[in-house]
C-alpha cells in the first residue's frame, strides 16, 4: 500500500522536526533557569569553591558560545545522551528506562480502557438519549470530570484498601510475598487496578461525552435510515453504521490527549508509590534535580509524539477515505 | 442614540432567559457565588490565619474548635478551605485572561493574515499542543520557582493553544463576510479591523471557551500545588490534600474535604460554561442536544 506508506512516511518527518523543535526548547529552559548551571552542578556534586566551578564550566563547555552549546547539546541529545544527574549519581537516560515500562504499561492501560468505556457508555446514553439512563450516565461524567484525579486516587484508596481491604494501595507488587508465576502476575493485576480505574476515570468521562455528541449527531443520518429500512438488526446499525463515523472525532481527541495521559501518571504514580517515569518527576521536583526533569520533559514528549503517530495510523485503517494529508 | 441603548439590553434579557432554561447552570451560578462570597470574606470568617495552629492535632470534623476538623499541626481545614479558595479563583481567572490574551492575539492575526503567518503560527501552536501540559507546567514552576506569577505563567503557557485554534476558525470564516470587505473598502487599518470589527463578532465562543478553562486551570493549580509547587506563602486546596496524603490512613478528613471544595468548584464553574453556551451559540446548543 504505497498510499498509506506516503502518508506515514509524512507524519514520520512531521515528528521528528516536532522532537528537534522540542529539544531546541528543552535546551533554553535549561539556560533559562536562574542561577548558574556551573555553581548548580558544584553543589549537587557536593563542593562549590570557585576553581571546581570555573573546571565544571570549562568541563562541560559552558565558557563557550550560546549557539556552539547548543550544538553539542543536540549532538549529544541524537545520541540519546541527556545528561547526568548528581542526585542520582546516574546518566539521566538509564534512569529513565528503568522507570519507563510502569509508566507506559499504567497509561496505555488506561488509555484502553477509557476508550473502550467511553465510547460504550456514550454509545449507550446516545441512543436511550433522554431516559434515566442518559441523565445518569451524565451527571457520572459531569462529576468525574470536575474531580481532580489525586483525590479520585486517595478516596478509592480509602474505601477500596483502607475500609474494604480488597485492593492494595501502594507500590507494584506485594514486598517479601515471594509469589511465583500465575500468582506473582496476579498480585502485579491487583496492585494495577487502582491506578489504572483512577487515572482512567477522568478520560472515560471526556470520552463518553465526545462519543455520545458524535452519535447524536450521526444517528439520524439517512445512511442509517436505509439501513433500518433494510431490516438490520439494531446491533448492526449501531456497531457498523453509526459508531463507525462518530467515532472519529473521538479518535482526535484521544489521539490529542494521549500527553494529558502521561502528565496524569505523574500525579498517580505519586498517588499510588508506583516507581515509574512520573514518580521520578515528582522525586525530581523535591530535590530540584533539573536534569531529571527536563530530561522526563523531552522523553514523554517523543513518547505523545510516537502516540500521534499511532493514532494517525489507527485513523486512516478506521476511514479509508482520510487522503494523504498534510 | 436610544436605540443603542435599548438594544443591548433586550438583548441582556434575552441571553438571562436563555441562561437560566439550564437548571444545572444556574444552580452551578448560584454555588459559585457562594465559592466567591466564601473567597471575599476569609478573613472574616476565620480571621486567624490558616497556616496558624488553632486546634490539637488529628481533631476529627464536628469537634467543638474545628467544625471540618483540624490536620496534623492542628490547622483548621475550614480556614484552609476558605483561605484556598482566594488562591483557586485568583490563579484560575489570571491564568485564563493570560491565556486568553495569548491565544487570541496568535490565533487572530493567523486566521486574518492567513498565508505563510497562518503556516508558522498554527506550527508553533501544535508544537505546544504535542508537549504533554501537565509535564510542561511542572518543569516551568520547578525551575522558576514556585511563585503566584510563575504558577499564573505556566499555566497560561500550557492552556492557550485550544483558544488559538479556536480565534483563527472564527477570525477565518469572519473575514471574508461583507461587513469586514465593507471595513477593508472605508480604509480602516487592519488592526482597527481586527480589534473593532471582527473580535466583537468572535467573542461569544471564546467567552464559552474562557470560562470552562478557568475550570481546567483550577485543576491544574490544584495538581502542581498537591506536587508541592504551590506558593509557598498561600493555603491551597491542592496542597491541603497534598500534605495530607500520608495519614490517609489515620485521617480521611483533612483530604476530603479540600477535594470536595475543588470537585464542586470545577463542576460549577463547568455548569455555568455549558449553561455559558447554550445562551451565546444557540445554534450550536440545540445541535448538541438534538
């Protein structure tokens, strides 16, 4: 399919000038910050008299031009090297990785079930539109999306582990169990399960709002009175005829959203003590570690990046109409 | 000149009537208020102030010196709860009239210039639509220090760009409409053509669109503030919850109650946008409700 592979070929293009660009950003806040990296770096190295700094700046080139910094800087970036933080005593990529698969396997969770929620329960208020079902279906969503998701995650902790005691509350997996296979994959579901219904709670509301007006919108269009006229059961109508173009300006949004995701783990991995990506932005943040930090900035951003990516490819399978586009 | 005057305010009737056909918008109206009155009178409400210690320690809510309890240092939460909710509207109005400013100064000259400014401008919008906000808004607070201004800032910085999108549609489609070729035949300049023209004829979606984001900028000054990136020298919501999230186990009522404060702030504040909505864009209101 020469077609598709134009198209990919575009958006592939497309995001790596996104990524460049983002990394000329993450290279001026850097210099943005006040105070001077050099006397920073002395003092998370742990010493600060005026000849260690002048050897730091020399060091790591901060003597030279703006622009020339900013070459090595994006040199070194292409190589996926972002630095070393002090606090750590660790290359800030290695940090990240390690962290990385909590976070990717948290939000991606969600992401899914959101979707899968929202869009079946916009189905459902859109076409029982005004009944009690509709109204609550609603007010639900209304509610979850006025709620910030930290608080969503402290009160589920405290009615499902405190009171209840079914769920775990915190961390990845039981400490000192020793679970070994089926059990130990268990044990790793449950202590899931509240951060991803948390962090997916939020966006199910956005997308059940989204699926419900699109459906609204669709769902007396005369493509869908000819296929009731030809006597298609109601499931077919719904599932093949209406949900399969109201759903795209869903898959925008979501595809748009998939950076508001990653910025909720941060919350929720806080939350709920899961060691991933936005844990160590929030350990960053306490220690003012900025390498981390920036570091975390530029690799959530590839990763929206890679996710518009997806969504775009998702998109031209769900329509084939979608043209090669700009 | 009495029919200026005469139109605006029949008008103004009209847009209450249509207003208030939303029951939950005015219902969310009237809390808001409540929120507001709250916000003004902290101080004398609660004239201590909220970072003193006023009760013992872990005093559950409905005991007789803290009506919603006091927390681990033995500060009222009601106080806080009052005192936060300066900060919520505060942050939550600035950073919406920064954002605002931003998104419709990029997003009108875009939609009116069009061209090679429209191509370079909606660039840079979607490059900031690309970076996650939250993620964003974090690492600009945590370097600039947690400031009223550097948390305004951030904010402002993360939110503008659904507003640029937003100002370039309508300023696109208003342009070519005759009054603005009729503007453009009596030689007015472009900027008078911009600012008098066609934003008055704008404004009503993005009056819809400022007003839900103040809802979103609460949420996320509650958030950085819950991370500890609140100013310093301010109660907040986000950060009586945040303080309280380790003895959840012994003390569900220092964090409820700041996030009920929050939840029904961001709700109402929602309800009025939607009701917002249906009096501007009726077209659009009736559209959605089918």
């Amino acid at each position: 399919m020469p077609r598709i592979a134009v198209f990919i070929s575009q958006r592939l293009v497309k995001a790596v000038f996104v990524v460049l660009a983002i990394a000329v950003f993450n290279f001026f806040l850097v210099h943005a910050a006040p105070g001077d990296p050099a006397a920073v770096m002395a003092g998370e190295a742990g010493a600060a008299d005026a000849k260690f700094v002048e050897q730091l700046r020399q060091q790591f080139g901060l003597d030279r031009p703006l622009y020339e910094q900013l070459g090595t800087y994006m040199g070194k970036v292409v190589q996926a090297d972002l630095g070393y933080s002090y606090r750590q005593q660790r290359p800030v990529f290695d940090l990240l990785m390690d962290r990385l698969p909590v976070t990717l396997s948290l939000t991606l969770t969600s992401f899914v079930l959101a979707l899968i929620g929202g869009v079946a329960l916009g189905t459902l208020a859109a076409m029982r539109a005004g009944t009690w079902s509709d109204t609550a279906i609603t007010v639900v969503g209304l509610t979850a999306y006025a709620t910030p998701i930290f608080w969503i995650g402290l009160m589920l902790i405290l009615l499902f582990s405190v009171n209840l005691g079914w769920l775990p509350a915190f961390g990845t997996e039981s400490i000192g169990a020793g679970y070994t296979g089926w059990a130990a994959l268990m044990d790793r579901v449950e202590h899931l399960v509240l951060p991803v219904v948390t962090l997916g709670l939020f966006y199910m509301a956005v997308y059940t709002r989204l699926t419900r007006a699109s459906i609204l919108e669709v769902r007396d269009m005369d493509f869908v009175k000819t296929a009731r006229a030809k006597g298609l059961p109601e499931w077919r109508i719904v599932s093949v005829h209406i949900l399969r173009n109201a759903i795209l300006p869903v898959i925008t949004v979501a595809g748009f959203q998939a950076g508001h995701l990653i910025g909720g783990s941060i919350l929720i991995e806080t939350v709920f003590a899961l060691p991933g990506i936005g844990r160590l932005a929030f350990e960053a943040v306490l220690q003012r570690d900025y390498q981390v930090l920036l570091g975390i900035f530029l690799l959530t951003s590839v990763v929206v990046v890679i996710f518009n990516l997806l969504t775009d490819l998702i998109y031209s399978l769900v329509d084939p109409r979608i043209e090669v586009a700009p | 000149m009495t029919a200026a005057v005469i139109t605006p305010s029949r008008r103004g009737s009209g847009f209450w009537r249509a207003f208030a056909r939303n029951k939950g918008a005015v219902l969310g109206l009237a809390f808001l208020l409540l929120i507001v009155l709250m916000a003004i009178f902290a101080d004398v409400l609660f004239p201590t102030s909220p970072w003193d210690m006023t009760a013992a320690p872990f005093e559950p809510p409905f005991s007789e010196d803290a009506l919603l309890g006091s927390d681990t240092l033995g500060r009222d939460i009601a106080a806080g709860i009052a005192h936060g909710a300066r900060v919520s509207l505060l942050i939550g109005l600035t950073s919406t009239a920064v954002a605002v400013l931003i998104g419709v100064c990029l997003g009108a000259v875009s939609g009116f210039y069009g061209g090679w400014v429209d191509d370079a401008v909606m660039r840079f919008t979607e490059l900031f639509q690309t970076i996650p906000n939250f993620v964003l808004a974090v690492v600009l607070v945590a370097i600039f220090t947690p400031s009223l201004t550097s948390i305004v800032l951030a904010i402002a910085i993360v939110s503008w760009p659904p507003l640029a999108r937003l100002a370039r549609g309508e300023f696109m489609s208003l342009r070519s409409r005759e009054f603005v070729q009729a503007a453009v035949t009596t030689g007015q300049s472009n900027l008078t053509i911009i600012w008098r023209q066609i934003l008055p004829n704008s404004l009503s979606p993005i009056i819809v669109s400022a007003s839900l984001m103040v809802a979103t900028a609460i949420l996320l000054e509650s958030s950085l503030s819950f991370l500890g990136l609140g100013d310093p020298n301010l109660m907040s919501w986000g950060y009586m919850v945040g303080a309280a999230r380790t003895v959840i186990r012994q003390a569900w009522w220092m964090s409820f109650f700041p996030g009920i404060a929050i939840l029904l702030t961001v709700l109402a504040l929602n309800l009025v946008g939607e009701g917002l909505n249906d009096a501007l864009n009726p077209k659009l209101a009736r559209k959605g409700r089918a």
